[in-house]
C-alpha cells in the first residue's frame, strides 16, 4: 500500500507503487492536496515542488459499522464504504447480527432475517451483501463481517425457537 508521489513545480505528476492499493492511495492523497484558486479560476496545488513518500505504520486499518443496531440503507453503506479510502481505511468490520436484529438473509434459514430482523424491510440480501463487498473491493477495502453467536442470537430464537434454551 506504500507510494510515492511526487508534483513538480511545472510538469507531470507521477506515482510510483508496487500495488494498486498503493497507486489508489497516492491518488486519493493527490485528490487531497488539489485545491481550487478563485481568484485564478483553476485547480492547483499549492507548496509545490512537494514529494510524499507514504506507507501505513500498520496493516490493518478498520472501522466498525454496527448495522445490527442502526441498520444502514444499501446507498448508505456505500456511501460509507467509499469515504474509507479517504483517511487510508482498509477494512469494514461489519457487525451484522446481534441479539435484537437478524438483519441478514440466510437462503437456507429464511425466517432468521423476515422474524429477527428489527424491521421487515431493514434486511440485507445475498445480492446486496454480494454487492458491498465487490463495492467495497473496488475502493480498496475490505469486508469482515461479524455474526455473533452464542451470546448475541436471541434474535435467532424469534425464527427458530426450538434452537433456545428455556428463558
């Protein structure tokens, strides 16, 4: 994920990275330093000659999205995911169960989402899984998802109640 960039005062700008990880940090961190000047009517960047040679002090960015608790619309989760790259996140823990919401299609266990989920319209798809983590691929992240069981899975017993022990 390392880089360089380097913007000379006159001329062309240039990345060198081993990874396109790295080629779409540099770029996020070039989109970063382009400012419009309103009294020229232009994009420039200021301070310039300027080199940035990047690397991250760890491998292992994340953020936790708890969708469980506050479900988050597919645009919105998106919309999320791509301002990851923005601040060199590289991965969405994404907490999707928990014990007041099964918000997550399972194909071969149906009524844990339509009975767990908090809202019957709160669920996230196969597809729409699929979906984020390709979107999410694309931008340089990637997804961990989280199902926590057992201590989180009474939203599974509102589906399948004969799975739980006697309250």
């Amino acid at each position: 994920e390392s880089y360089v960039l380097s913007v000379p005062a006159a001329g062309t700008v240039t990345v060198q990275a081993d990874t396109v990880w790295g080629a779409l940090h540099a770029l996020e961190t070039f989109s970063q330093l382009v400012e419009f000047n309103f009294d020229r009517k232009r994009y420039e960047v200021a301070s310039v000659p300027l080199l940035v040679d990047d690397f991250p002090r760890f491998p292992h960015r994340e953020v936790l999205l708890d969708t469980a608790r506050h479900f988050f619309p597919l645009p919105v989760l998106k919309a999320f995911v791509a301002s990851l790259p923005y601040v060199k996140i590289n991965t969405l823990h994404w907490h999707m169960v928990d014990a007041i919401s099964f918000s997550v299609e399972v194909p071969r266990r149906p009524l844990l989402a339509s009975k767990g989920a908090s809202d019957r319209r709160e669920r996230y798809t196969v597809a729409d899984m699929a979906e984020v983590v390709e979107f999410a691929r694309l931008h340089g992240v990637r997804v961990l998802p989280e199902v926590d069981v057992p201590a989180h899975g009474a939203s599974w017993c509102k589906a399948y109640p004969e799975i739980c022990p006697d309250p």
